[in-house]
C-alpha cells in the first residue's frame, strides 16, 4: 500500500513538472513573439517623458547625462496633453497635475553589473533607507542628485505595432496556468522544484533587508500605496 501511495505521488509531481516546463516554454514564446507593423498608425493619447535640457545636451557633458537618464527615465501616459487627475480639497474634487518623478535605483540594480553604472555616473546618485511596514524592513534605494538637469517633454503616443495572437497557444497557457495555480500544484512546485514552502518568501527574500521591529508607525493613504506600488 505505501509503495503504491508513493508511486502515485511521484506521477502526480512528474506531471507538474512537465506542465510547468512547458508552461515556462509557452511564456517565454508569448515574450518572444515579433512585433508586426499596423498599416495605418494611429494616435492613444499622449506620452509624458524627461529630456536632458538643452544647454545641458550642447555642453561637453551631454552624452554622459543622456546616458544617465536612459537608465532612469519614467514614461506617464494621458488621454489628454494635460496629465490631470483627481483630488479631494476641503471635501470638492478638483484636478492637479500629476507628478512625475525619475525612477530611483535599487539596490540589486546598483550592484548589477548587466545594469551598466559606470563609476562616474555612481558619483551623481545619493543612498536613502526607506521603512516599509508591509516588508517590514528597510528599503536602500539610490536617487539622482542633479534632477534640474532634466525636463518633461511630451508628444503624442503613437501605435505602430501590434503582437498578432495566437489563439491555440494561448488556450493551452491558460488551461496550464490554471492547473498550475490550483493548491494542490502550487504546494508540490514551492516544495519539490523551488525548494521554499513559502511562495511570498521566495519572491522577495533577495529584496528584502533585514527585518526589525516596527513598533510605532503613523503612515498616510499616499505612503502606504507607495509602498504597495514597490511590492
């Protein structure tokens, strides 16, 4: 009877494996999938970007920085040129500008080498520790010390291309995507091919820093949905 009971399980982990190999095939030929020009472009709102100023771009430096901002640049998106959205004052909603921001640099980024910080440009970012209640730790970023150096532009977002969809391809993803995420499959893959118990863990243990105890904490709604936004 136990050798009859091990042999079903070890079929049972055989076949998530194969699905999960080739749930893994599937995802990455979806990823892969060439983009095809449309005939006639057409315009989705409008697109928000930094651009390194002008008097920044003719002097001798200009470059450099254009290199800097390609690895921190932030895209925003708008149906309108304007880039509003909602807030409440004083119990109205009215209407601000959005605020966009450069993109700050983690800390597995910093030390990455496939990044592409040279130790110039490390010279021109500055180290913060931040505390995330939901990690319950503390958060090393690196920011940008001369933002001044850059200015928002924005142009109409155009579509050129489209990912063409394959309909059988997809039906076999999602009918893989739902074996897998069943309880069952997802103890058997965290266990035998992950080798946590823990599916939270495994996903951001090489991000998290040390955790300490957080005893008092006073938060707004716009902190704690910064730090949703992280995760």
């Amino acid at each position: 009877m136990r050798s009859r009971k091990r042999i079903i399980k070890k079929d049972v982990e055989k076949q998530i494996r194969k699905k999960y190999k080739r749930s893994k095939e599937l995802s990455e030929i979806r990823r892969n999938q060439p983009l095809i020009p449309l005939e006639e472009p057409y315009q989705l709102g409008f697109v928000r970007f930094f651009a390194v100023r002008d008097d920044v771009m003719r002097s001798s430096d200009g470059e450099f920085f254009q290199g800097i901002l390609k690895k921190i640049n932030t895209y925003m998106y708008s149906s309108s040129r304007q880039f509003l959205k909602k807030k409440r004052k004083f119990g109205r909603k009215i209407y601000v500008e959005k605020e966009q921001k450069l993109n700050s640099i983690s800390l597995y980024s910093w030390s990455n080498p496939k990044f592409g910080l040279t130790p110039r440009e490390r010279q021109y970012f500055l180290m913060y520790e931040e505390y995330c209640p939901l990690r319950k730790g503390y958060k090393t970023y690196y920011e940008f010390i001369e933002p001044w150096r850059f200015i928002l532009m924005t142009r109409p977002h155009m579509i050129t291309h489209y990912k063409p969809i394959d309909a059988e391809l997809e039906k076999e993803y999602a009918e893989l995507e739902s074996y897998l995420g069943q309880h069952k499959a997802v103890g058997i893959l965290q266990k035998k091919i992950h080798g946590k118990s823990n599916s939270w863990k495994m996903k951001y243990e090489r991000h998290l820093i040390k955790s300490r105890k957080y005893i008092a904490c006073a938060m707004s709604a716009t902190e704690i949905a910064e730090c949703f936004e992280d995760l």
